[in-house]
C-alpha cells in the first residue's frame, strides 16, 4: 500500500532537528491601562470574593492579560509567522487572561511542527529535553530591566507543566518552573530574556532527564499587590521528546550522519530474502507526518505505562516492543503466517508506517490486520525514531527461533532417525527483521552501551509479554547472555548452534552431529546516507569459526538450560592449583601467585594455559577480551610440575603473562 512520501530537506523546516534542546520562548501579554478610578469598599471586597463575575474596570494593577503565546523568532530560512491580531478592551474594560496559545512558532531547529507541509494542524510546541545551548538561541538575550509598572518585580509568575494521570513533583511528572536570574544546572529553568513593552520573552529548557511525552501548560500569575493570583490553563498542549543531539541525554549519538539517517530520515530500506538472494524493500516512515506524533503517543497511553517511567529509554523501549504487537496488550498490528488474509491486509501489502498508526489511532486502539516481521519492524522504527531515539531496521538471514532458552538450535531424532515432531520446535527462518536502537545502558557494566536489538515481533514471551529487548549488541557478541534484557533469545538468533539428537533406547538422548555455521549471516541494514546496504554482522558475532566466536558460543551455552551440550565425559586428568604468595593483591602493584598443575594420567598432557585480564578501577571491574599463551612443553605422567604467574592489579598495565620455571 503505497505511503505518501514527505521529505525531511532541511533543518529549518522541520523540527526534531540539531540541537541540544534551544529554549522555548514565551512571550507574555500585559495590557496597560491609562487610567486610574477608584473602587468602592463594597465592589472591592465582592471582586475579591467572586472575581470571575464582577471583573475590574479601569484597574491599576497591570495583570497578565489575553495571551501567552509562542513564537518564531525572525530566521534567514523561515518566513516569520505573523503576530496575532489582540483583541482590544471592550467598553474600557481590560480583560483577564482568558486564554493561552501555543501559536505555531518555534526558536530553534530542534523543535518541530506537526509535519512539513500541513496547513490548518492543531498548534503545539514541541521540543527535545536537555540544558539550554546560548549558541543555539534564536533571540537575543535581554537583560531583564525594565521601569514601570510591566516590570518583573510587579507582576510575577510561574509556569506550571503536568503530564500523567497523577502528577506529583516527586516523580518529575508535574514540574514547577519559577522565573529566576540564575538558574540551577540540570533543572528545569526559566528566565526572562527580553522585555519590550507589553511583552515579556521567556528562555525555558529542561533537564537531559526530563519525562518525555505531553505535557499540560498552566500559567499563574499574581501581583506585587496582596491580591489573588489567578491561573490559566493552556488549552494546547507541550510534547517533550528524547534529545539525540544533547550529550548528556541517555540516547545521546555523536556523529552528524548518523543522527541525519538514524532520527531524521523518513524513508528507509528492509531487506528479505535469503543469504544467497537478498531483496530490499522500501519503506515510508514517515516519523514526520501528520498525525503520526499523536498516535505515538497514544499509544505510551495505551500501554498504560507510568508517566514517571517515560524519561528512561530502556523502558520506553520495552514498552514499544510490546505495544507493536497485539498479542496480549491490543497492540498495534496482528501478525499472521497462515496465508489467509481475507479479512484485513496483506502483510506485503504495506509499504509505509503512516498508513498502519493513523488507522489504529483513528479507530481507538483496534489492532491493524494483517503484519509479519518487517513490518512490526518498520512500525517500530517509525514510533523510535519519532520520539527521538535513534533506530534503524536490521535483518538476519538464516535466523534462528530458540523455544526453551538452551541457546541451541536442536532437531530431534527417534531410534531409527526419523524426526520426532512434538519435540521439534525449535527453527531457522530464511530471514528475519527486528530493530537496533541506540542508547546509554546505565544498568549494564561499563562497554554495554551503543546499539541495543528490539524485536516487536511476537515469538516468545518476556516477563509475561510478548517483547524482546534492548539487548545489548555488544553482550551478545561476547556471549554475556546473562545481562538484560533477552539476550539469550537474541543470541540464538544469530549465533546458536545447530545440534541433532537421537533418542536412546533409555528414553535419553545423544548428540550425534551439530552445524557450527547454520544460522546468523548477512546480517543487515541499510548504509548510512545511502541507499546501499550495510553488513553489520560483526557487531553481533566475531568472526564465524574463530576462537573468540566458539568462546562466546561456549560461554552463552553455560547459563542456557542446556549448559552441558559443550562438556564431553572425561576423567579428571589434570588438577590444577593457583594459591596467591604473601599478603595478596594491592592496589596498583602485581599480585604474586603460584599454579601447581598436577597430571593423575598415565599418558603424557600438553596444558593450554588462558589468563584473563581484568581492567580494575576504584568501584567497576570490567573484563577486557581473553588473552591466551601456548605452553610449549609438557610434564610426564604422574609428576607435578610449578608455574609462576604475575597478574597486575594496576589500570596502567595491559598484559598477563605465564612463565615457565
């Protein structure tokens, strides 16, 4: 189904765009009155009880009146969108702030309009979180003074920004912005920058940690005067997204191109095939059309995620996985692999996200019929890239489906060889699409950040729902299938074994033949500002046969339900003994052990001795790829035979060593 094609072609045009987060410029309305009358007792006293039905008439308080609007700074590559009409007072009577608009205007690249070209969109403000950047300010800044009665010091207010059903302070989810001179880092502030008569601009910005997602605006303002304060909800809304451009947010990507192919490209390539044949399909985005950031949204809504837990991307990640798929949460798209698909869409039918998110917000939240992989996987991109976390689609060719968590891929024998059928579930795909994203994994050790699989397509269940990931890429590659989240249905995948089994005569079974290099080839996506593709199956294995590579897989194999599937029976020929000399390790000078190696075999053994490094630091210990040496001798049966060894404890040395006495 042919997508309508919207092209991002310049920072200035659309938002979501470079930029650690510019700040947001409020321009606030105050309306003078010329003259002063004075007030009865009686009136006074009833404005003051009951202010909404006997308004002040010609008052000399200079309340904050009409609007508060956002607007577009003046730039060479956008024309200015035209200031509002203000209604004028009737009668004389000046007239409390009734409304607040979010007017069609922006002051940085990084925020962004409802779509390219739309016309007649509902106005909104959108922006990416993160600290203020002055480099990246639109309008200069003001020094604040100003004389008469407009000024700061007379009229005061605070912007108040709730988001969630229950929006509490401490849970970041209602956020009170007062105006100061000196605002505090990571924290939201807001600052006047520019007075001008009746107008006051407002530099606003958030933390890198901000919650993402909608946000209701309400104003308060009082006076300097012991006189009520009113508030004014805004009747639009705020959008807060994931900030790629800004270092200190979590989904922070340092190189330009990828952040241009990665969050801003609307139009993307998916490959299918097998290894030997690959295809490549296009596919429509369209993270930046109209309608999309809504049903984005609608969907966190559905998910009925809490609010508080939306500025973490692992989280907002787990969740899209799950909300992608219908299987138990009404998501969006129903898979089918039956072939019928009479009564909704063919999944090769869909060309385009648009089409699928605008049809499952216009209907409420029915699941979209029919998807497979690569569309699950398209959608997903879409809903990432959208709120600002940098994804891409990846497809594996040969990958496997491993049902009981042994990080094998097996086929089941009976006696005479002939398949046993109820015990064959687990299987190899032809190709298969899920995502990576990109982003910080604070809750991993240290070198587990960087691309992270997500996989929407409903196969296996994770805590209970239907999702997998994020993964991390390098966790899998190493065999670390113990670190969150689903990386041992991930390294299946792409690196399981394919192993046959036959059954015994005792009901037992034996292994009787495996296939090393079976599954996890060609692992692709597309290459970065073009439309060629890119292998990246380095990322998630070593080289297919190498050393590191069986290192990994045997290392994945230990913590599987199958951890014995690498370890043949065999006597315990070698015992061997590390005992550590004096008053063992300190920190920054090598640590004295002695290996005692004894051979109980009455044959002759050649040891292959391997020492792992590990870097240490004052609180993280991280492990930096294996390190082996070939003993080039042997001892005799029966004997034992000494070793010495030297293991720095200081960062500042990059090598172990054996030496033979």
């Amino acid at each position: 189904m042919p997508g309508e094609r919207l092209t991002v072609r310049g920072t200035s045009d659309v938002g979501r765009f470079p930029g650690a987060a510019p700040p947001t410029r409020v321009e606030l309305t105050i309306q003078k009155d010329e003259k002063k009358q004075e007030e009865g007792g009686c009136r006074r006293w009833f404005r003051k009880m009951c202010p909404c039905c006997c308004k002040r008439q010609n008052s000399s308080s200079y309340d904050i009146t009409d609007k508060v609007e956002l607007v577009k700074p003046p730039t060479p590559a956008v024309i200015p969108v035209p200031e509002p009409v203000k209604p004028k007072p009737e009668n004389g009577e000046a007239r409390e702030m009734e409304e607040i608009k979010l007017y069609c205007g922006f002051c940085g690249p990084a925020e962004l309009q409802d779509g390219p070209e739309q016309t007649g969109a509902p106005h909104r403000l959108i922006s990416r979180r993160g600290p203020d950047h002055p480099q990246r300010t639109a309008l200069p800044h003001g020094d604040g003074s100003s004389t008469g009665p407009s000024s700061a010091e007379n009229d005061k207010l605070h912007l108040d920004l709730k988001t969630g059903p229950l929006p509490m302070v401490s849970k970041g989810t209602h956020v009170i912005i007062p105006l100061v001179d000196n605002p505090e880092d990571k924290h939201w502030k807001g600052k006047i920058v520019e007075q001008n008569g009746n107008k006051i601009k407002l530099s606003i910005s958030s933390p890198a940690t901000a919650v993402c997602g909608l946000y209701g605006l309400t104003v308060t303002s009082s006076s300097s005067k012991d006189e009520p304060a009113t508030t004014h909800d805004c009747s639009k809304n705020i959008v807060i997204l994931f900030n790629p451009w800004c270092e200190e947010d979590t989904v922070f990507l340092d190189d330009e191109e990828e952040r241009n192919e990665y969050v801003l490209n609307d139009i993307g390539r998916i490959y299918y095939g097998t290894e030997k044949q690959i295809g490549a399909r296009t596919w429509n985005f369209g993270q930046f059309h109209e309608g999309i950031l809504e049903a984005c949204l609608f969907i966190l809504e559905k998910s009925d995620m809490p609010a508080s837990g939306r500025g973490d991307p692992i989280n907002m990640v787990r969740v899209i996985s799950a909300m992608i798929n219908a299987q138990d949460d009404y998501g969006v798209l129903v898979g089918n692999w039956s072939g019928d698909y009479s009564d909704g869409v063919s999944p090769s039918a869909w060309s385009s996200s648009v089409e699928i998110l605008r049809k499952y917000h216009s209907t409420n939240g029915i699941p979209v019929s029919y998807g497979q992989c690569w569309v699950f996987s398209g959608v997903t991109t879409t809903v990432l890239r959208c709120l600002g976390i940098p994804a891409r689609s990846v497809t594996n060719f040969q990958s496997a489906h491993d049902t009981d968590v042994s990080l094998t891929t097996d086929v089941y024998f009976d006696e005479n060889l002939d398949p046993i059928d109820y015990l064959n579930s687990d299987s190899v795909w032809n190709f298969h699409v899920w995502n990576d994203c990109w982003m910080a994994r604070p809750d991993l050790p240290p070198g587990n950040g960087g691309w992270q699989a997500v996989d929407s397509t409903p196969q296996e269940t994770s805590q209970g729902t239907f999702r997998c990931g994020p993964a991390s890429l390098n966790a899998i590659r190493s065999g670390e299938v113990y670190l969150k989240h689903d990386s041992p249905f991930v390294f299946a995948e792409v690196n399981s074994d394919k192993i046959y089994w036959q059954r015994n005569l005792d009901g037992t079974f034996s292994q009787f033949h495996s296939e090393k290099k079976a599954v996890g080839h060609c692992i692709s996506t597309k290459a970065v500002g073009s439309d060629e593709r890119a292998d990246i199956t380095h990322l998630y294995k070593h080289q297919e046969g190498s050393e590191e590579e069986r290192i990994a897989v045997e290392t994945a194999s230990r913590h599987g339900s199958k951890p014995d599937v690498y370890s043949k029976p065999m006597a315990e020929d070698v015992i061997v003994e590390v005992k550590l000399e004096g008053e063992g390790p300190r920190m920054g000078t090598d640590a004295k052990l002695s290996i005692l190696v004894k051979n109980q075999a009455r044959r002759l053994v050649g040891p292959l001795c391997t020492a792992k490094w590990l870097s240490c630091t004052t609180l993280v210990c991280s492990r930096a790829p294996s390190r082996r040496r070939r003993c080039l001798w042997s001892f005799c049966p029966m004997k034992k035979r000494p070793l010495s060894g030297c293991c720095p404890t200081s960062s500042t040395k990059t090598s172990w060593w054996i030496r033979q006495l």
